[in-house]
C-alpha cells in the first residue's frame, strides 16, 4: 500500500508523502497551502493559467501575512513556498506530473462528468495505491469512484472554505471505498490540525445537507411575506445566536452556488420535499443577483444603507422557533439514517457552519415535545411534507427522552 495508507494503518501520517490538488481556485489553493504548510511536497494544477498565477500570489500573501504577524519566520515562509509547485494545466501532459503522489485531491468544478473524466485519467498515473480524493460538496463519491478501475481508494475529503481557517473536513466513504483509504485521509487532515468527521455518501454529506432548512425556511417565510431579510437575519442572529442571517450568509456564499447545492440535494433525494430549492433563489441566480461578489444579491454592497430589521422580539421568536424545529429535525433524521455518530453531527455543525451550539443538544435545551410540536402545527397549516417530523424525533418525544443521548 502507499505511504500513506501504510503510516495510517500503524498510527502515524508521513509528512513527507507528495500531495497533488487540481483546481487552483480558493478551495484548491487553500488546500494547497495547508498541505505545504504541514511539510507536504505539492503539486498544484488549473486548467486556467490565470487561476494559477492567483493561487501562486494568493499563497505569497499568505505567507507575508504571516510573517508580518509574527505568526512564522521570513525563511519559513520562504520554505513553505518552495513546497509548492505550479502546473499549467490538466491535459494528459500536465496529469503526468501527479504520477509520484500519495494523494490527489480535486477541487475543481462541480459536474460529476468534468471530475469523472480527471479520476479517470489520474487513475492510470498514479501508484494504484495512492489515494484519490474528490473536494466536492455533494456529488456521489460511488460516481466519481466508478470512473476509476481502482474505485477502492477513491474517498470524499471535503473541506469548508476557507481551507486555511475552517476545522472541519467531512471524509466521505462510498460503497466502493477500502477503509484503510478512507482512514488515511482522515489521519493525514488530522495531522493537518484539522477536525475530520467520518459521513455516509449521501446526496449533500452532512454539513450542507443538514443545513438546508436555515436557508429554505428563511426563504419560505420571505416567500409568505411573514417577514423582510433584514429581519429574519435579525432574528436568528440576535435571538437565535447564529453568527450570520441567513440571507447575508447566501449573499457571502453566492446565490448561484448555494442554489446549486440545494438542487443537487433535491435532485439526489428524489425530490424529497424536506429539500425542495426556492424559486426566488432561482429568480436572483437568474437575474445575476449573486451577492457580494456581483454587487447585489439579498442587499446591495454599492454603499446603500443596509435596510433595517423590525425588532419584534415576538415574530423574531417565530421565525427562531420555525427554522430551528427545521434544522433539529434533520439532525435527528441524519442519526436516523446513519449518515454519522451523534457526536460527529455536533462537531459537524458547530466547526462546519460555527452554530452557536449542537443540534442535537439544542434539541434538548428546547426539548423533543416541543420540537415535534412545531414541526405538526406547521404541517397542519400548510399540509406539506417537508414538515413531517423524523420517525426517531417522535419517538424520543413520546418518551420524553434526550435526542443527543439515546
């Protein structure tokens, strides 16, 4: 087996195992830097010299940052440059270069067939015992592994962006996927300082496919007029004690591409209502409304004032109480259908998506009864599906038990 995959099986993550990404934009180059940074020889590639030429400038501010920060020495930063080697382009010629890694991870484009046809020509590069690792946020890890003839040692390493800053890292196993695969890469991103949670490959992983409600109940209720943007952000924010509102953090995000991985969810879930995408979303991403990085999105970014909440301690309530019955039951239905551990969903949520605390535990706080009681009366009024609490949620409410602990 690789190196890496050896060191692994034995408790130990070599440091000196050659590390490959392709996709050089902010999540490739983010990985880039923590493998660089952690000792790795790398190999960064982009179909587009620009992104490149971005990555390469992007990690000498990085690392000036750093050392005008007192964070590490002008050699060591110096030293962690001269790890990373940049390849133009993703052809068959430029592909040859990846031959000694111990690891490639792709970070490129969400379309399964563009990361299908990369595994594919990777697959006869590399040693067959390297591991091939795919970024991705919700595409079928079995997919992209059925491209390949050793699909044993392809595995989901997804990290959240900004690599260099964000903690968690989902590792993803297929149906196809060696363990010993997928448990070196879990212990080489935990040798990177990092904070790996082991999940099913099902559509969305954990993190974005737990999280949807925060974004598709805070549209509902703009959709229903319950209330304005800036007052649902206020509310989760200053009630609820989430770090950012919905809206600004999908206008943070990108409308176009929170919209696709709500569709990719939906699509993949058969069209369970649970995950249905709004369509004012689509009318944004359609009319160029993408958020920050268009200048317009939910609020402007041209200078104009933001719009000012309505401060009303008792709709604010509501809309907490709505889209938190949400967000519990679809942690409690990802233990369910074991997706991951209880533990694993907690530090999934608070790391991935920095919720003010657990799920499952908030669950608690708020109590099961109490959480299934929402979820009916909104099912009641509205006769939707989506609503429909998860069979365990009942059945820890029946019995007046604790969500985290059974």
């Amino acid at each position: 087996m690789s190196a890496l995959v050896t060191d692994s099986a034995q408790g130990r993550m070599a440091s000196s195992g050659m590390v490959g990404v392709i996709g050089a934009g902010a999540m490739g180059a983010g990985i880039a830097q923590v493998a660089a940074v952690h000792g790795h020889a790398v190999l960064l590639a982009d179909a587009q010299p620009a992104a490149v030429v971005r990555a390469r400038e992007g990690h000498a501010a990085a690392m000036a940052r750093d050392v005008e920060k007192g964070r590490r020495t002008r050699d060591d930063a110096d030293a962690v440059l001269a790890r990373i080697t940049y390849v133009d382009g993703v052809d068959a010629a430029s592909l040859a270069a990846f031959a000694p890694c111990a690891i490639v991870i792709e970070a490129i484009i969400e379309q399964l067939a563009a990361k299908q046809t990369i595994f594919s020509a990777l697959d006869a590069i590399v040693a067959p015992t390297a591991i091939l690792a795919s970024n991705t946020s919700s595409l079928s890890i079995a997919a992209i592994g059925g491209a390949c003839r050793h699909a044993d040692r392809v595995v989901g390493v997804h990290f959240f962006n900004p690599a260099p800053l964000m903690p968690l890292v989902e590792i993803i196993s297929a149906i196809s996927t060696a363990p010993a695969y997928a448990d070196a890469a879990l212990a080489l991103v935990a040798g990177w300082g990092k904070t790996p949670v082991r999940v099913k490959d099902t559509p969305g992983f954990l993190v974005n496919r737990v999280a949807r409600p925060f974004y598709g109940e805070s549209l509902r209720m703009l959709e229903e007029g319950l209330a304005d943007e800036a007052t649902i952000d206020w509310a989760l924010t200053t009630i609820g004690g989430f770090r950012m509102g919905p809206f600004t953090l999908m206008d943070l995000i990108g409308n176009d591409v929170n919209f696709a991985v709500s569709c990719s969810v939906y699509e993949n879930t058969f069209h369970d209502p649970r995950y249905r995408p709004s369509v004012t979303q689509q009318r944004y991403r359609e009319a160029g409304w993408l958020g920050q990085k268009s200048g317009r999105g939910y609020y402007r970014y041209d200078g104009s004032p933001k719009p000012a909440p309505t401060e009303d301690t008792v709709l604010g309530q509501q809309i907490v109480d709505r889209v938190l019955a949400m967000l519990v039951n679809e942690a409690v239905s990802a233990v369910e259908m074991q997706l991951a551990t209880s533990a694993d969903i907690e530090i999934a949520m608070t790391k991935g998506v920095n919720y003010p605390r657990g799920l499952l535990a908030w669950g608690d706080a708020i109590g099961a009864a109490n959480v299934l009681a929402e979820l009916e009366r909104m099912q009641r009024e509205y006769g939707d599906p989506r609503y429909r609490p998860s069979r365990r949620l009942r059945a820890v409410a029946h019995r007046d038990g604790r969500l985290l602990d059974d």
